[in-house]
C-alpha cells in the first residue's frame, strides 16, 4: 500500500539553508491538521560517529512534538537520499545545530506538506478497515497497551511511522489477551513477513543475501549503536527473553508461552537520517502483526511451566487401554510457542511395569536463520548444548538411545502421507526408538531459541502392552504368544495387546496358543464370551451336521482369522471341539466347553493381516475355570481302523448349539 504523501512530490512548501558556520536554526511547522509529512531532500549536518560517546561532534539536527516527550536524539552525518517524518502530533519544531571547524559543509533542504488522517491509511488503514495501534500510556513517547487482538487488526508500529523513527526512543508495547474461551489456551504471535514493512537502522544489506534464506542480525550483535527489538515471555522486562532482534528483510514468529507479551524498541541516541532509494519501498521504520492462538487447555502443545517440562502419563486413570487409546497413543508437536534461548525441553514418558514406549518422529526440522557467529544468544555454548545450536537426546532408563547434534533423528516420514483415504505402512523399529521398560525420557535443547533458531518436530508415541497371561511354554519360547496356564485354577483372557504381534506393528501373521493343564480329578471349563474378527471378514461360522460341533468355512486361502478350541487327550493326540470365526458368531450367547481331557487348547490365529489391523479390531474375550471331576476309570485307547466304542459322559456342551453331543 502506498503511504500518503510519496516523495516524488512537487514541494508545496520548502526551507533551504547552506554554508558552513556556527550556527542554530529552528523552524516550527504548526497546523491544525492531524499531522505533517516533512520530507529531508538534502541533509548534511556535520560527521556521525556510530562508536563515538558523541555521535555527532560536529552539529546535529532534533525533532520534536507538542504533547509528546522530548527523547534528546540527534541525527547527523550525510544522507544519500531524500528521507520522510511523519509526526504524531500537529506541531512540529525542527532544530540544527552546528558548531566547530568552518570547512565542515552543511547542506539542508526540506518540504513539507499537511496530511489529513483520511490520506494516512498507511498508519490508520482504511475507514472501512481501521488498524488498531493501541492506547498510548499517559506521559510517554511511544508506550502503548493492546487488549483482545482476536478481534480486531492490531499493529505494532515504530514512531512516527511510515516515516523515520525519532532518536533516543524506548518503546514499551504491551499484548494481553484476556478473554479465553473455555478448555483453550492464548498465546500471543508477533511477526512481519513483508520485507517493505521491516526497515531499521543499521540492518542488513539483503542484496548481497540467498533470498531463499532470508538472514537475520540478533542477540550479540545488537550493539550499543543497532536499534533493536526485544521480546518478553510475558509481561514484563522480568520475564524471559525470547529474541532480541536488530536487522533483517522480515522478523519470524515470536510467540508467547501465555498471553501475555511485552514487546520493547530502543532507538540509538545518534544516527543518519533513514533515507527512502527512489528504487526502493518509501516506507521507513517497521510495522508488526498481531495474532491469537488458541490452543487446547489439556494439549501438549504448550509448555504449562517455564521449565518447559512434560509428562505423558499411561498410569493416569483417565487413560483407555484399549479402545480409544486415550493416554496409551498419541501424537506429540514440538511447542508451539518460542523458547529462550539455552532452553531445554523434557518429554517424560512414564508407563505400567509391563509397558514398553514406542516414539517415531513424523518431521524433524531446524534452520539457522541467524548470520554470523556474533548472532548467536549466548557467548559460549551451554553444558547440555555441547557446542550445537539443537540437540536430541533420547533416554531409555540410564541407557542414552539417541545423541544428535543439529542433525534429525530417525525419522519415519512416510508416515506424514497417512490421510483419511489413505494409510501407510507401519513404522519400522530402525526407523523409530522402543524403550527396554517402562520409561522413556526425550530432551530437546535450543541454544538460541526458536523464534530466531526454528527448530520443530512431530511425533508419534504408543506404550505397548506386554502382558500375555499364563506362563511360557517351555520349548517354545520363540513363540511369543504360546501360554500355559496351570497354575491358576480361574481367571480371563485376552488376545495380546502388543502391537508388533499384529499388521500396525508390522507383523503379517499371528497364531497364538493358549494350553489349560488341569491336575489328576479336575476338569477345564472354557467360555468365550466375545470375538471380534476384523471388518472384511472371509468367512462363515456353521454347524456340524454329525457332531454339532461349530465349524469354519473359509472362503479366501490366504485371509485367515479363526478362533478354536482343541482337546488333547493324549500327549500326541489333538481333537477339534469347535471354530468361530464371523463376528455373529456370539450375537446371542457365549460359547461354552468343558473338556473331556485334563487339557485344553484354546488357539487365536489370524493370517495375512493388514497394516491397519491391531488388537481393537482382532481379539477375543474368555473365562476359565478348573472344575473337581472324577477321571475315567477305564484308561483305555483304542487303536486300529475300526471298531465301536460307547461313553455316557458329556464331553462337549455349546450354549449356542444346544443338543449334547456324544462321541461314539
């Protein structure tokens, strides 16, 4: 946008003076307009010293406002072009001074023109879309409050802007947002993306830059004689500092941890005047914008304490376990908000004494936007920085999984294509990090913090359940899910809940045994209360037409998801006592077995499963229970390839298939 008056204007009202003496000139511009547009078209006051105690041995020119305090900068020097003021007030006293050695040359012309508050949209915005530039305090320069920008365009900007800024100043814009909306949390963003909008005294001289890497001048460089901005993570100059800026083409975002935010701008007492190129954008100083971010009040997106610590907590009792995965799984973002610099952030990931956590960075980026070595916040690098800008650390217990010095960690960014179509392949483990027990602690430390020094990550974690039930079965340890329970006469069981045993954790087939021993006179009582074979299920539960026993019809060779029950007899002989495997299988009533035998098997098999299968859609539900039963006095085992053998004895009772079946 254009500002008011450019500087190409024919000049409406001129003061010129040459020569070179000892001398003071003051000219009063007084008018009852809003304010005034003064454009220098020649200027040459003296010498500037930037490193000198007195910047301007030589003379100087100072401005100053009715209504407004008298700052006490100078400007002096030579300016290589025409620059603009433009006042805040409609009473404008223009002063020089020069003193000193006759051969110094001084040239001084200006214009000046009345600008009405219609014409300066650049500094109000339009009539139809006011900006907001706050409440000035009472008895201060440029010191202004600004309240509930959510609703409303606020800005902030240098003194006197689109023109140059006065000298000596010290800004103080304070940002509160009071209204939050329930269950969320403020934070206050500062940032100007817009290269015209970002001119300060001494800034860098982007021709010679990358305009793909857009640098910065901040923390130590900001000299003594460098204008600059500091941003306070609060609301006040007691809180900490987020960026001290002082020159660069645009400022990123800054945000607050809360929202409240206490922006400062210093202006060097001496300077040359801040000259407007005919190539070049005629607006001088800097306007910033203002936004609210809400975030969620029970997220991890923010830090609730300046220690920026976090706890991912499995043990909280609010957690679900298995259906929703609330508290089990999840997904992490770096904090929204800027950290200090030499802040480091700690993830706590803390589960049940039979949980293991599983993290996988979806992204991991960090960019140096900070020129030179003198850049940088700190004057050495911290202990836990260890000479990087960002370093990741990842703690299993005491063991250090991970040490990464300004390099990303293992990242699985495939990840980041899953959508609501479309589902990518499970994690792999050398493409993510699995804790040994139930604790996993994750460090990221920020040398010169994020506002300045973006470094950001997001992440998936899960604690994964290990619990199986039973005892192992000896001789078949590679197994993971082949249990035995002979020790506990009543209890419940499940399908696993680990991850890695089904397709989300990468796994294709699964096929777990479950063995009930019972003792001399006892009996096993089995009961499957529900089951749950997937959602594009192959095949059909049906009945036995001879035994009534339920059976699985499958209809794909490869797509396998049953559940069954075996009898074992003898040592070497295995018999079928029943098979479900199609979720109306247990719509009415549940399935109910009573060996015949001191053992009984109960397998879970599913085959060919798909990367979005896991124990909440595979699993199943049972109860057992050891029952006193007398054995059978007749020990008998009939061999050969025929002959007739009768029992009395129920061997299988099904509460869905009601007729008592007998073996004959």
């Amino acid at each position: 946008m254009k500002p008011p008056l450019s500087t190409n204007l024919p000049p409406l009202n001129k003061f010129s003076s040459y020569g070179a003496a000892a001398r003071t000139f003051s000219l009063n511009i007084i008018d009852t307009v809003f304010s005034l547009q003064i454009i220098f078209d020649e200027f040459k006051v003296g010498r500037y010293e930037a490193s000198a105690l007195d910047g301007c041995p030589d003379g100087y020119m100072q401005l100053s406002e009715l209504g407004r305090p008298f700052t006490g900068g100078s400007w002096c020097g030579s300016s290589s072009g025409p620059a603009a003021y433009y006042s805040e007030t409609s009473t404008v006293t223009v002063s020089v001074k020069l003193f000193g050695s006759p051969q110094i040359p001084f040239k001084f012309q200006l214009r000046y023109r009345f600008v009405s508050r219609r014409e300066a949209v650049v500094r109000f915005g339009s009539p139809a879309a006011p900006l907001e530039r706050g409440q000035v305090a009472p008895g201060t320069y440029c010191t202004r409050q600004f309240e509930e920008c959510y609703r409303k365009p606020c800005r902030l900007q240098s003194p006197n802007y689109p023109g140059m800024y006065p000298r000596n100043v010290s800004c103080y814009w304070s940002l509160r947002q009071k209204f939050v909306p329930t269950c969320k949390h403020a934070m206050i963003a500062v940032r100007q993306e817009a290269a015209h909008k970002m001119h300060m005294k001494r800034s860098i001289n982007v021709a010679g830059l990358n305009k793909t890497a857009r640098a910065l001048r901040a923390w130590r460089d900001c000299t003594g004689e460098r204008d600059h901005l500091i941003f306070y993570d609060g609301g006040s100059t007691n809180d900490p500092v987020l960026a001290k800026y002082c020159g660069g083409d645009w400022l990123p975002k800054v945000v607050s941890r809360g929202p409240e935010m206490l922006v400062a701008f210093h202006s060097s007492p001496f300077s040359i005047p801040l000259h407007s190129p005919p190539s070049h954008s005629p607006l001088r100083g800097f306007e910033l914008d203002v936004d609210v971010i809400f975030a969620d009040s029970d997220s991890l997106d923010y830090s609730r304490h300046s220690q920026c610590e976090f706890d991912v907590n499995a043990t909280n009792p609010d957690s679900d376990e298995i259906w929703t995965g609330r508290g089990r799984k999840g997904r992490l973002v770096s904090p929204r908000h800027s950290l200090p610099p030499n802040t480091t952030c700690t993830y706590r990931f803390r589960g049940h004494s039979h949980d293991l956590v599983w993290i996988s960075f979806i992204s991991y980026s960090q960019r140096a936007l900070l020129v030179g070595e003198s850049a940088h916040a700190l004057l050495s690098n911290s202990s836990l920085g260890g000479g990087c800008s960002t370093r990741l650390r990842i703690w299993d217990g005491t063991l250090l999984l991970e040490d990464k010095c300004d390099e990303p960690p293992r990242l699985c960014d495939h990840s980041a294509l899953t959508n609501a179509t479309r589902v990518t392949r499970p994690c792999a483990l050398d493409e993510s990090y699995l804790s040994s027990g139930r604790n996993l602690i994750l460090q990221h430390h920020t040398e010169d913090g994020t506002a300045l020094h973006p470094a950001s990550f997001r992440m998936k974690y899960e604690f994964v359940d290990t619990r199986l039930g039973g005892e192992p079965w000896p001789g078949k340890e590679t197994n993971t899910c082949h249990r035995v329970f002979k020790k506990n006469h009543l209890g419940e069981l499940t399908t696993p809940r680990n991850v890695f045993l089904y397709g989300r954790g990468g796994t294709k087939d699964l096929h777990c045994v479950y063995r009930f021993e019972a003792d001399a006179g006892e009996r096993v009582r089995l009961v499957v209360n529900n089951a749950s074979f997937g959602i594009s299920q192959l095949c059909e539960t049906l009945t036995d037409p001879h035994s009534g026993r339920p059976v699985c019809e499958h209809y794909s060779s490869t797509k396998v998801t049953e559940l069954s029950v075996w009898e074992l007899p003898w040592k070497d002989v295995r018999m079928p006592r029943g098979c479900i495997c199609d979720n109306s299988s247990l719509s009415s009533k549940p399935l109910v077995f009573l060996s015949a035998s001191r053992t009984l098997e109960l397998h879970f098999t599913a085959k060919d499963m798909n990367i979005t299968e896991d124990f909440t859609v595979l699993h199943f539900h049972a109860t057992f229970e050891v029952v006193k039963m007398p054995d059978c006095p007749r020990k008998q085992r009939v061999r050969g390839y025929g002959g007739m053998a009768t029992s009395a004895d129920t061997l299988w009772r099904d509460a869905t298939f009601s007729p008592l079946i007998k073996y004959i």
